[in-house]
C-alpha cells in the first residue's frame, strides 16, 4: 500500500494516535496540526488522502477545505468532528468532503472508511466511455463533454453522474445514492444528495435531465425527458 495520508488535528495525542494506526494498517503518514500548516505541507507534498478535524484553532478544518477545492485540489478528505449537529455534517459534505467520522471513533471504524474512500476516488481502471444524448463520460481522461465542449465537474460530481449514467432510465433511491457515492448508511439528516444534483443540473443544462422521483430518488433522462 502506497498512499501517503495527511492528519490534521490538533489534538497531539488524537493526531499521533490516528497517525501510528494508519502506519500499522500500511499507509504512510504525515501530521499537521491546523489548516494552515496542512495547507502549506499540501503545496510541496502529493498525498492520496486526508484526515481532517474540523475544529482548530488559526485555521478550523472547514475553512481548510473550502480552500482546498476553491484552488483545485481533489485529494479525498475525511473530516473528523464532535460537534452533533446534522448543519456540520452538511457544510462539510457542500464544501467537497468524501467522509465523515463522529469523535469519539474506533480506529478500526477510520482505517475501514480510509480504505472504502481511497476505493471510490482511485483512478478509474476502464477506459471505456458511457454517452447518454450528447453527452460523453470518459473514464481514462475522468472527463465529461457536452456536444464536445469539456465540463468540469468535481470528483464528487463525476461519480455521481457516472451512476446515474449507468443507469439511465432508472429510478435510483436516494439511500442508493448515498451508499455508493458518499459510503453513507441511515444518515436521515443529511440532503447532500439534493445539493450535488443541482450541482449537475447547473453544469449540464439541457443536454441531460436528472428526474426527481419524490420522497424515492431520482432518474437520469436523455434531453427528450420530462422534468
């Protein structure tokens, strides 16, 4: 196993402890202890994951990550939070997280969601393409064109509209859509899904239309089909 996971905590005992957990499962690991510093360890280090706490001080991890996607980096994150409200969950998942863990955790818990991330965001081995309509999904390129002019989506987005794409003319539920984008299971609170489809629908326009199935799911519909 070779990714190198940043932990980003600035408890120094939480921080340690998840780090010697991650280097006992295989990973390489590197430690900051706020949002600036892992931001600046970013800049001169490539790391295939990161584990971040969202409350710290100078820089707290939410701050942190809407940095992180504002500039462009995709590197998945966990974000790590004792806080209980759903609001926190919620902002952090809008803001491009691909997990979530409650303090207090089990490291087991961490290092299985550690390995299910790094699974979704890993390089696409196909390198076939799917077109529905006028739109092409390129697994090699992890692109996506629209009548040949290229959208950029997030890697959130992409799986998302890859799914729906390879099942296209079917009802997917919302529970589906959070097990196998997000890794979520009777997360009730939470209307992450209801966010990146507007997301899809803004970048997509008219050349596709993604159905809402009210109080199930939803399904994706060439650019003949009815809202």
């Amino acid at each position: 196993m070779n990714a190198t996971v940043l932990v980003v905590d600035d408890e120094a005992a939480v921080n340690d402890a998840i780090c010697d957990v991650l280097l006992l499962a295989g990973y390489r690991t590197l430690a900051a202890n706020d949002g600036i510093q892992a931001l600046r360890m970013l800049r001169e280090q490539d790391c295939s994951l990161i584990v971040l706490d969202l409350s710290m001080p100078r820089m707290d991890g939410l701050t942190m990550l809407t940095r992180l996607r504002d500039s462009g980096d995709t590197t998945p994150v966990i974000v790590l939070t004792a806080r209980q409200s759903p609001d926190d969950v919620q902002r952090a998942f809008e803001a491009g997280a691909d997990d979530f863990v409650r303090k207090p955790f089990g490291m087991q818990e961490l290092t299985l969601r550690a390995a299910a991330v790094l699974r979704r965001t890993s390089p696409e081995p196909d390198t076939g393409c799917l077109r529905v309509g006028e739109v092409l999904l390129d697994y090699r390129r992890h692109g996506v064109w629209c009548s040949g002019e290229q959208v950029q989506l997030s890697p959130t987005e992409f799986r998302l509209l890859r799914l729906l794409m390879e099942h296209v003319g079917e009802v997917l539920s919302k529970d589906t859509l959070l097990r196998r984008i997000w890794g979520l299971d009777g997360l009730a609170e939470t209307t992450v899904v209801e966010t990146y489809v507007s997301y899809l629908r803004r970048k997509l326009g008219d050349h596709l239309v993604i159905r809402t199935v009210r109080g199930f799911g939803y399904e994706l519909l060439c650019q003949d089909g009815e809202t």
